[in-house]
C-alpha cells in the first residue's frame, strides 16, 4: 500500500526503477489497469464515507511504480497503447496527477493517442473530458456551468448523492461533432460511475440553443434528473421521461432566475423555451395527476413542487436512497411512484399536508 506518501512524491522517486528492472509495458500497464479496477470493484462493494478523490490511496505503489516506468518508456506502439489504456484508467478513478502525466508524455510522442485520450478537468463532484479539437479553456469553462448546475440543484433540490455508485465524481464526456445527431444522454453501462454524454458543435465554447434549436444547457440539466433516478424498470418507464423534464426545467428557470448565475447563463438562453413556468401554462399538463401519460406524471410533479416545494422531493429522493429503497441496475437507482409517496410522507413534518400529498398519486 501507499498509505500517505504522495502520488507525485511516488511517482518522482521511481523513475529509478526502471534501468533496474527489465520493463514491459503491456504488463506495466496490465497491472496498473488491474489495481485501479480492483480499487473500484472493493469500493462499489462497500462504498460507506469514502469519496473517489480518497480512493487513489489505496492504489499499490507497486502499480503506480509500473506507471511510472512506463512513462519512461522510448515511444513505440506497444507502449503508447500501454498509456492510453493506463489514463484511461487513472479517469477512472479521478486520479488527474496520472491522467496528465499520459498526456503530456502522449503529445510529445505520439499526438494520435494522445487525441484518443482526449483531455479532462477533474473537479469535487465530476470528472469532465473532452474530445476533439476543442479549444484551449473549453473545458474549464464548461466545468464552471456544470459547477453552477449542481449548486442549483444543490439549492433547489438538496440531493445528496450523485452517482450511481456512492462517493463517485460523475462523468461528462463532452465530444465535437459536426452537427448535433443525438440529444445529451445518460450512459447507464459504465460498472462504476453515471456519466453524461454530451455532443458539441462550437469549440470555442458551449452556446446554447445551437443556431437549428437545440437546447443543449436545458438538456444537461435535464440528464442529471436521470442520474438520481429512474422510474418503473428497463421495459416500462413509469414517469414517461417526465421526471427529467421537471428537474430539468425547474434548473434551467431557477438559474435564469437567480443573479448569482448571471454571468454563467450569458450564451445559455434556454429559459426563453424550457421553464417550470411554461410547463404549468400547457393545457396538456392542466389535466388530473396520473401515471398513464408523460402530461398526467408533469402535472403530479407540477402540484407536488408547488404544494410540498422541491427540498420535500429532494429529501424524499435522499430518503430513499439512503434506505435502498426500489431495485438497481448496474448499480443505477429505479424507484417507484408508490415508494416515493411513502417516502415523501416519512420526511414530511406537516401532518396536515399529508391527505393533500396522497391524493396527487394515483
Ligand atoms: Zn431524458
């Protein structure tokens, strides 16, 4: 083990080992990948306190001595194969020091494998990556939106865990394209963190609407509802997709709303289409709460957040996180309507507002 000597310290000491001993780097980074895997695995077993940012500590130092000889290593195809796959698994497990280690060693050996590793920002609550010709301080930038996203949230909704896996940081993955073919979307599959997949089309920052209407900012709020739920199971979605949409416009008004996101929201004007506001003036939603429908689910979570107000939804989301309540999937939460009326009355102090949250479900 490690224990508190650190990872820069470690790093700078072992270059030494590598004339000593003969170097390999497929199992070098074999190794590397195999601890850092092996790290996540006992964590997602028993999460308990621990945040992915103390978690790089009980990395060996026998792994990170691999890694070390590796970026030592003279450049051939092996050894920057070896690399990629040794930053990809530093991202993993949010270890930056390594993950930019690669990287620099990458760009000046060979660009190509460094351009499949793409570049990141790691911050307290997420890792962000980006690919492709991005330009310098995008990812900085767009760090700052989603830092002020989760404060909203954090103000609005007060939801305590992010990731699928406790203690987690979540993933953006933030790639350029040439056009927007598929909206943002919540990737369920990794085995240890929830990420986000968001496309861009502007390196030289993140505007939204794009000029043919896509609201990427609303859709970013709107993914992170995905994140701290999912309703019913695989094959019947029991919100309709309306529990995003509501997280996502009560985000985006709340934000617009609020003079401490001023500056963030300068090139983000999706409030002009997506708000809380415009949700309860469709006729569509003007109809009896119910599960049958994405307007009748929008009309429950409309007169829930105006009668008991989001923090009650938050602590109730908390509530049953906390208590494992509903089932996972690959770790992902899936909770029903009847487990959140339960929960929603238990963090309820009002006695009196109880009858009135019950007749909102069906
Ligand atoms: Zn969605």
């Amino acid at each position: 083990m490690m224990g508190k000597l650190p990872l820069f310290l470690t790093c700078g000491l072992l270059g030494f080992f590598s004339a000593q001993l003969g170097a390999d780097p497929v199992r070098d980074a074999g190794d590397y990948v195999a601890a850092i895997e092996k790290v996540n695995a006992a964590h997602a077993k028993k999460p308990g306190d621990a945040r992915e940012a103390d978690l790089a500590e009980n990395v060996p130092r026998q792994a990170v001595v691999g890694l070390a000889r590796l970026l030592r290593e003279s450049p051939s195809e092996e050894t920057n194969a070896a690399l990629v796959e040794c930053g990809e698994a530093a991202l993993d497990l949010a270890i930056e020091d390594h993950f930019s280690r690669v990287r620099t060693r990458l760009l000046e050996t060979d660009p190509d494998s460094a351009a499949k590793l793409g570049d990141a920002v790691v911050r307290e609550r997420f890792v962000v990556r980006g690919f492709g010709a991005l330009e310098d301080g995008f990812l900085a930038e767009f760090a700052d939106l989603l830092d002020g996203v989760l404060d909203a949230y954090d103000a609005v909704f007060g939801f305590a865990e992010w990731s699928k896996v406790p203690g987690k940081k979540i993933r953006i993955r933030v790639h350029l394209e040439d056009q927007i073919t598929r909206p943002p979307h919540f990737a369920p599959q990794f085995p240890y963190h929830s990420e986000i997949d968001m496309p861009v089309i502007n390196p030289a920052g993140f505007k939204s609407p794009t000029p043919k209407g896509q609201m990427m900012f609303y859709g970013l709020c709107h993914e992170l509802g995905h994140l701290i739920a999912m309703w019913g199971d695989r094959q019947n979605q029991e919100d309709h997709h309306a529990w995003a949409h509501y997280t996502g416009v009560v985000i985006v008004e709340h934000m617009a709303k609020s003079a401490t996101y001023k500056d963030l929201l300068a090139n983000r004007r999706d409030v002009r289409w997506r708000s809380l506001t415009m949700e309860r003036e469709k006729p569509e939603n003007a109809i009896a709460p119910s599960d049958k429908s994405k307007p009748g689910v929008m009309s429950l979570f409309i007169r829930l957040h105006d009668l008991a107000g989001p923090k009650m939804i938050g602590d109730a989301m908390n509530r049953m996180d906390a208590e494992d309540t509903g089932h996972r999937i690959n770790h992902v939460r899936y909770y029903s309507f009847s487990d959140f009326e339960k929960a929603l009355i238990e963090v309820c102090e009002d006695r009196e507002q109880d009858d009135a949250i019950r007749s909102l479900f069906p």
